[in-house]
C-alpha cells in the first residue's frame, strides 16, 4: 500500500492540506512540565477568527504530524469556555509573543510582525496526538501550552 502512494505524489489535486504556509517556530511545555521543541508549526487561516496549525519536531518533509494547535479570536474564545477549561488548556498568543520565543519564519520582517500582531489577538490551543518518545501514536492526547502560560482568575474579554 505505502509504495503504491507514491504514485501519487506528483499529481496535485486541492485539498485541505493546502496553504499551510505561515511557518512559526516555538517551544512547548507539556503537562508533565517539561520543555521540548521548539517545533515547526505550519499554519493556515480557516476562518476570519481561527487559524490552525500543523505541528511537527523538525522541518524534515516526513516528519510526524505530532501536534493541532488552533489560534482563536479571545473573544471568541473566552465566551465559550470556562475559566477551569481555559487556564487547563489554554494560553495568550500576546504573552507568548511578548516572551521573544517565537520566531515567524520564511516571510520579510514587515509579514512576521503583521503575522505575530495578528496571532497576539488570539489564544492557543495545543491537541497532542503523539505523545514524546512514543513509536507510533497509541491514542493519548495530551495539551501542551506555552512556556509563558499563566493561570488567570478571571477571564477577560478585550474589546
């Protein structure tokens, strides 16, 4: 099965793979506390309020898809979820950003500040399907955050 997909390889038909190519660079820390990465997110606008990113280890073109993580308006986010749901699984783009450990890749230096502007309005939620040193993925989601998360006692909606 896996060298008949090679077949395919060079004809493109369009799917929804395509266009993930805002490419951002970052650390993650899991719920263990530990710190890995940083990984490559490679990343697509699917709505006016929500962009989603692919996650992997390197930039290697078969690397493991390992991780989901979703950039969401906060406003839209911080009116659907709960205060326990949010401090357990999310995090502020604006305070990541603020730390200096993400690097917006491949685009001029005017596109990664937009890009980051942009992303600073939102928060992030991290799905991880792989778990660390696992050989195969064996069901286990877990939801890494960002090294700056900071749990909050209220939920504030910017307007």
């Amino acid at each position: 099965m896996l060298a008949s997909t090679q077949l395919f390889a060079d004809e493109h038909v369009r799917s929804p793979a395509d266009g993930y190519n805002i490419h951002i660079l970052a650390p993650h820390r899991h719920e263990d506390g530990t710190v890995h990465g940083p990984y490559h997110h490679y990343c697509k606008q699917i709505k006016p309020e929500v962009m989603q990113c692919m996650i992997f280890m390197s930039e290697d073109p078969n690397a493991e898809l390992v991780e989901i993580e979703y950039f969401i308006d906060k406003k839209l986010v911080r009116t659907n979820v709960t205060l326990e749901q949010w401090n357990k699984h999310f995090h502020d783009h604006a305070k990541e950003i603020a730390s200096g450990r993400v690097q917006v890749l491949d685009v001029p230096p005017e596109k990664a500040k937009e890009i980051a502007e942009a992303a600073s309005k939102t928060d992030g939620i991290i799905f991880q399907l792989w778990p660390m040193g696992a050989i195969v993925p064996n069901g286990e989601v877990s939801f890494p955050t960002a090294l700056s998360h900071k749990n909050v006692t209220k939920l504030e909606v910017q307007k």
